[in-house]
C-alpha cells in the first residue's frame, strides 16, 4: 500500500498525459463540431440538412447500406460456418482475404473496381454494349461498400461458432433433426448476438464509407453523391456550415452506433 | 507423414464430419467472396504487371511516386510510434487507474472507428485548421496528416493492450514489488513483456491503417505532390487524372503491406497463445 501512495504522483503523471492526448487528439475536436454546427441554433443547421441535395445523399447512402447490410450478413454466416466447420483446404488463404477490407486502403479498393468496370475495364466492354452501367452508378457504391464492410459479421460470428462447439449439433441431427433444422433450432439462437453486434458494424461502416466510393460514384450532386462526398463536396465549396451540419448528422449517427453495442452487451451478458 | 496421420486421428468424428449444408453454403461464400474481393484485387496486380516488370519498377519508383511512398512510410513510423506509448498509457489508466468518467472515457475510445474518416478530418480542421480558435493552421501540412492518422488509429493499440492488461494476474507485479522492484522496473521486467504480443498486433494494425488512411487525410493534406501527397492520395490523384497504371503500382505496393501486416499479426496471435500453454 505504502509503494502506491508513494508512486501516486507518476500514476497521476500517466493519468494526465493519456486524458491529456485524448482531448487534444479527440474530445475537443468532436466536441467543436457539434457547436459549430449549433452556434446559430437550431434554425440554420436544419436549413442545411432539409435541402434537396443533401436529403438525396442521406437516402442514397441509406438506400447502399440497406443493400450491403443483408447481404453481407447471409454471406458472414456462412462464411463463418464454412471457416469453423467446414475443414477446406486453403482455409488459412480465405481467412487472410476476409480480413483483408480491415487493413486495406479504401481507395485500393476504389481502383479494383474502376479497372473492373470502367470503360476500359475487364468487363467494361461487355457491359457498354449491353447498356449495363456499373461504374458511376449505384451497382459499383454497392459493391465498394460491400467490399469494405465485409468482414464484420465473419469476425463477430466466427469466435462464438468456436466456443459453443457441435456437441448440440451432433445431438440434434443424430436425434433426426435436418442440417437447416438444426442451424434454425441450434446454431442460431447461439449466434444471435454476435449475428447482432456484426451488423450494428457493418451498417455503420457502411454509412460512414468514403474513399472506395468516392473514386466509383463520380460524385454528382443530388445524382451519385453520399453523405460522406456530401461533406466533402461542401467543405470544398467553402458551405462550412452545410459541412458542418453533415457531419453532426454521420457523428450522431457513429454515436447511436457506439450506444447501440453498449445496451447489446448488457442484454447479451443477461441471456 | 505418419505423424500428420495421427494428428487427424486425434481430431475427434465430430468434428471432421461437416455440419450444415457444407458444399453449398462454402459454395456460396467462396463465390460471393472471389466476385467481391478476389477478382477486384487481380485487375489490379494484372494492371499492375501489364508493362512488365521492368517497366513496374519505373511507374512506382518515378519522383513523385516516391516522395508519396517515403513521406507514407515515415508518417507510419511516427503513428505507430507514438501510438505504442499513449495507446498502453491510455489502456493502463482505463484499467488500473480510477477517476470520474472513466466509463465515458472508455466508451468514447471507440468514436474513431465509428466515425465517417471524412468527418474525422473535418472535425480536426474545425480546431486546428484556418479557421480555427487556437490560432494554430495544420492545414496543408504534414503536422496536419500526422494528426489525422493518429486519430484514426487511436483506439487499435488501447482495444489491444485493454484486455490483455485486465487479465494480467497483479500477484506478479505485487511479488516484484515485495522483492524490492521500483514501479519502473516491475513494468518493465513484469508487465511489458506480457503487453508485447498485444501491443505489437494493436501497433501493426495500426500501421496498416496508416499507410492506407484516405478520408480522414484528404481534406487536410490539400493536393501537394512532394509535400502531403501520402500513397493514398497519389493513387486517387492519378486515377482521377486517368493514369491507372501508375495508380494500380503503388496500389499494388498497399496491397502488399496490408497482407503483411494480417500475415505479421496471425503469427503474433499464435505467438501469444503460446504463450499462454
């Protein structure tokens, strides 16, 4: 007890330089924009919300992360059933690659998709002469946000896979029960919140993507424009308060998300 | 060969056996996966190694391309380290210390992952930009790309170091302590060896980040070959001005960390589970 009483004032040294670079780093800059964003009330921060072009971005980044969601979630459990359950040769490749958006540069991924589906692009041609249009269109933001926020459901549902175990599996189809039987009635109900927790994240992955679809939308307002070029677009336009009031938008956003995984914990912890 | 053999034989039937609807399902991941991540990624190496190797070396070791590539690999450094020191500060203080707020403090940790990138570098101009309060302009400058990096990658080593620092048995460090260990010396010789495959994992992902960081980059760094221009930013640049395959080389060269940086941590993980038997 003496040695900590002691060694108090370094422990408050380590305490003030930690909370010290937090604020500088996080806490005043985010504090900041949200009084930035209010500094006039209420009144002009919903002018600059409530216009058309910045209401078509929030529908259009809604209506990507609606699509991206689903199936990056159907695609999350069984890639994380194949990962855990099923001994594939190769896993440890597949593995690499799920994890892969995590580490990879958005706009690597940006690219990829432009030498893909551009005018001089793999399947470029094809889909020219057949009228398709991907690259500067919904299908290529969709498919960037998919990439991009591809491994959150793998990563929450893979651990929990591993600890439940097949024991109850095993039971279950040795009493007769048919493998989607046993996935609905087992595997299921156990994944449900890791299932839960990964979606939370890839939702707001997806709502916050930016670069990826930055270089694949063409970033036409009030056509191809997201939120996030939303901001971007603004900022550069020297409409700071429109900036501002975007931003605030995508910051309540990644705080209800944040919110939303703290209550899912206390529920999970109670089941 | 025979000892392979008896490895298998000791996996138990069950767990050989597949559940579910393995073909299939596998099936449909492994499609879903190569048209979404696999397919994308070889345009790319192709575009890449269209002119030859040669001519490779050429595009990505051209002036421009280079400065972006040094000026990347050096503000990297710098991220990651100053993220070993206030990221194990940070967890240390969420763990072992105690003070108001600490629960917000620790749910705050997160908002950078959470955050849009493009709001993370808006949020950093509105205090330290041009028409900031502080008096101080980052803009533009290589303190300002700095700055935006470290916040994008604050929470990896804090998220990496918290746990393991949580399970740590104080036994340990209180023995030291008994035997006559200074506080410095019963970190150093207790606590840190146990933090470092933590710590390295969180410190290579966050160096992953760092090289590839573009939202949160773009706004501050303005568009200034040999001065802010970062790897990202260069290959945005010259996709936008339709040069593919010089974007595709130093895309590739991303490409190529990035799987290092996931091949440097799995091995780390294996590490530490080693540890751990």
């Amino acid at each position: 007890m003496t040695a900590r009483t002691r060694t108090s004032n370094r422990l408050l040294l380590v305490r003030f330089c930690a909370l010290g670079y937090l604020a500088v780093i996080l806490i005043a800059p985010v504090t900041l924009i949200f009084w930035r964003a209010f500094e006039h009330g209420v009144h002009p921060f919903w002018a600059a919300i409530s216009n058309p072009i910045a209401t078509h971005a929030l529908r259009l980044t809604v209506e990507v992360t609606l699509i991206a969601v689903p199936l990056n979630t159907a695609f999350g459990i069984l890639c994380a059933l194949a990962i855990v359950r099923h001994r594939i040769p190769g896993m440890g490749l597949i593995n690499a690659f799920v994890d892969l958006p995590l580490a990879l540069s958005p706009v690597v991924v940006g690219l990829a998709l432009y030498l893909l589906y551009g005018r001089d692009g793999w399947f470029g041609h094809w889909l020219t002469t057949h009228g398709v249009r991907v690259l500067f269109a919904l299908p290529a933001m969709v498919l960037a946000t998919i990439f991009v926020s591809l491994p959150f459901v793998v990563r929450e549902v893979v651990p929990v896979l591993r600890e439940i175990g097949t024991d109850q599996e095993e039971a279950a189809s040795t009493l007769g029960a048919s493998s989607l039987t046993t996935f609905r009635r087992i595997t299921l109900p156990a994944i449900r919140w890791a299932i839960a927790y990964g979606v939370v994240l890839t939702a707001a992955r997806s709502l916050g993507e930016f670069g990826a679809v930055s270089i694949v939308s063409g970033g036409i307002a009030g056509r191809t424009q997201t939120l996030t070029q939303y901001v971007q677009a603004s900022y550069e336009n020297f409409d700071q308060t429109g900036a501002y009031a975007a931003s605030v938008l995508l910051a309540l956003l990644a705080i209800t998300t944040l919110l939303a995984m703290t209550v899912m914990r206390h529920g999970d912890r109670r089941a | 060969m025979s000892q392979l053999a008896v490895e298998v034989a000791r996996v138990p039937r069950a767990r050989r056996r597949a559940l579910g609807a393995p073909t299939l399902g596998s099936g449909i991941a492994l499609g879903y996966l190569s048209v979404i991540v696999l397919v994308p990624l070889a345009a790319v190496a192709a575009k890449a190694a269209s002119g030859g190797w040669h001519h490779f070396w050429q595009v990505a070791w051209n002036p421009e391309a280079r400065a972006a590539l040094e000026l990347t690999f050096e503000l990297a450094g710098a991220v990651v380290a100053i993220n070993a020191v206030t990221g194990t500060a940070i967890a240390w203080t969420l763990v072992r210390d105690d003070f108001h707020g600490k629960r917000l403090v620790n749910a705050i940790i997160d908002l950078p992952f959470a955050l849009p990138t493009i709001v993370a570098g808006l949020t950093l101009l509105a205090l330290y930009g041009p028409t900031g309060d502080l008096g101080v302009d980052v803009a533009y400058t290589r303190w300002g790309v700095l700055m935006a990096l470290l916040f994008v990658t604050l929470p990896f080593v804090v998220r990496a170091v918290q746990p393991t620092l949580l399970e740590l048995d104080r036994e340990m460090e209180e023995a030291a302590a008994s035997l006559g260990a200074g506080r410095f010396a019963t970190f150093r010789r207790i606590v840190f060896p146990h933090l470092l495959p933590a710590l390295l994992s969180g410190v290579a992902l966050a160096f992953a980040r760092a090289i590839g960081e573009f939202g949160a980059v773009i706004l501050i760094a303005g568009n200034l070959p040999f001065k802010t221009e970062v790897a990202s930013l260069y290959v945005f640049e010259h996709i936008n001005s339709d040069d593919p395959t010089g974007a595709s080389a130093l895309a590739v060269l991303m490409l190529v960390v990035s799987l290092g940086v996931l091949l440097v941590i799995g091995a780390l993980r294996r590490w530490a589970t080693r540890h751990d038997r």
